[in-house]
C-alpha cells in the first residue's frame, strides 16, 4: 500500500512539472457553450509588469473616461444600453436574479453615473476599469502567480468555498451557477460577480490575466476586440509590460497562455 502511494505520489508530482512546462490554460468548458453557443471571451496576459496605488496621468485618463460615461448615458436608464441589458439577461439565462445579483459592470457603472468616486485600487485595476467605462462590458482578472493550473469557465457542482475580495467569510457556491476556478479554488463566482482574495491584483503582482465576455450574439463582438486592445493599450501605458491577447468561442474554446 506505501509503495503504491509513492508511485502515485511520483505521478502526480511529474504531471505538475509537466503542467507547469507546458504552461496554463485557459479554458471554457462544452457545458458553457451549451447554454450560451455565441459566447465570445477576449483575454489579455500582461508580463513583468510594474504596478504602482496612483498615477496622475491615469487619474486624468479616467476623468476624461468618466464624463464620457455620463455623457453617453445622459438622461437614459443604463439598463437600456445593449451590453448591459444582454448581460441581465445571460445571469437569467443561467438560473441568477440579476435584481439580487448586479452584473459587475452595471453595478459599477451604476455607481459611476450616480457620481460615485471611481476606487482607486492600483495602477492595473484602474486601467481596466478605465477601459470598462467606455464600452460597457465586464472585465475581470488574477494575479497569474496565485492561480494553480489552469483557468476554467464552468458550472459548478455546488458546495465549492469561495473567499470573495474583502470578505472574511468563506461562501459556498450554488449547483449549476456558472464559475470560474483553477485546479484549487473558485476565482470567480456567478461568472463575473465577486472575484476571488486569493488570487487579486495587488502592487506585488508582476504578471496578470483579464478577461471580458460577450455571452450573448446581440452584443457586436466589435466592442469586445474594443474592450480587449483598449485594456492592453492602459495597461501597457500605466503598468508598462509585455502583453499577448486571446480570443475564445465555440470553434476556439481553450488558449495556450505564454
């Protein structure tokens, strides 16, 4: 029994050299495309970044960014906006009151349009968020040192912890709601909603993974090629780096992350 444990220790240990020669994988599941067969995902993976709490220049970026928002929004409820109403309806789709549950960018864009002050997170995290307010479309990411295998968009089979940003206490995911996870943990729960503590960007990360996703064929793909060169663009521009895109559909459901 010993000598059998050893041997199956020893696979396991070359199976992770082996995983971690190869290299990550991000990677969306038949189940997902399932339910929502249009579904488009843009990724972006930043190298050797350096991430600072302020930039002046980018506060001013997102200022500008800002009353874009407010402008384009006007006097129209944002749940008319195509990006936002399609992201309603895709947490509906998958079994979640989006009344109960806010889809991440209309909660953070609602809160943006009632004059809300922007967080100021670091340098990262407040360029994607700068891109977020001008095409209306969920970004979220990881520190890519924190994650463990690969990253996986799948449903869940339930009772899975989850220990959100800020929070202290550990959730217990719901069967059949759509997840995030690596080989470990859930990193994202209802999709895009919370994302994990375990695994955020902080000013010690050094290389990161975002993602954005078009679940629905009546969100034009062309604002998700927007979203995505607009994320690398900030990024580049306040983290400076290295950066490579991807992008997943039916046809492309998993990315070989360098």
């Amino acid at each position: 029994m010993l000598n059998s444990y050893k041997k199956n220790a020893k696979i396991t240990e070359r199976q992770k050299k082996m995983k971690k020669e190869l290299g990550m994988k991000f990677i969306v599941k038949k189940e997902i495309f399932d339910i929502f067969p249009a579904l488009k995902i843009g990724v972006v993976v930043g190298r050797r970044l350096t991430i600072r709490k302020k930039s002046k220049e980018l506060e001013m970026l997102v200022k500008s960014n800002v009353e874009k928002l407010r402008e384009k929004v006007g006097d129209k409820n944002l749940i008319d906006f195509n990006n936002i109403g399609a992201w309603r309806e895709t947490y509906r789709k998958f079994g979640v009151s989006p009344k109960k549950y806010k889809p991440t960018a209309e909660a953070f864009l609602g809160r943006i349009i009632k004059r809300h002050s922007f967080p100021n997170i670091n340098t990262a995290v407040d360029a994607y968020l700068a891109a977020e307010l001008l095409y209306m479309l969920p970004i979220g990411g990881y520190d890519l040192e924190k994650i463990t295998g690969d990253i996986v968009l799948r449903v869940s089979r339930g009772q899975e912890s989850f220990l959100p940003i800020g929070g202290e206490n550990t959730e217990l995911t719901l069967p059949g709601e759509i997840i995030y996870a690596d080989d470990r943990i859930v990193l994202t729960r209802n999709w895009n909603y919370r994302d994990s503590d375990h695994t955020k960007i902080t000013e010690d990360s050094k290389d990161i993974i975002l993602a954005s996703e078009a679940a629905l064929g009546d969100i034009d793909p062309g604002d998700l090629t927007r979203t995505i060169d607009t994320i690398a663009q900030y990024e580049f521009a306040f983290c400076q780096g290295q950066y490579n895109t991807y992008f997943l559909d039916k046809e492309n459901p998993e990315a070989q992350i360098k």
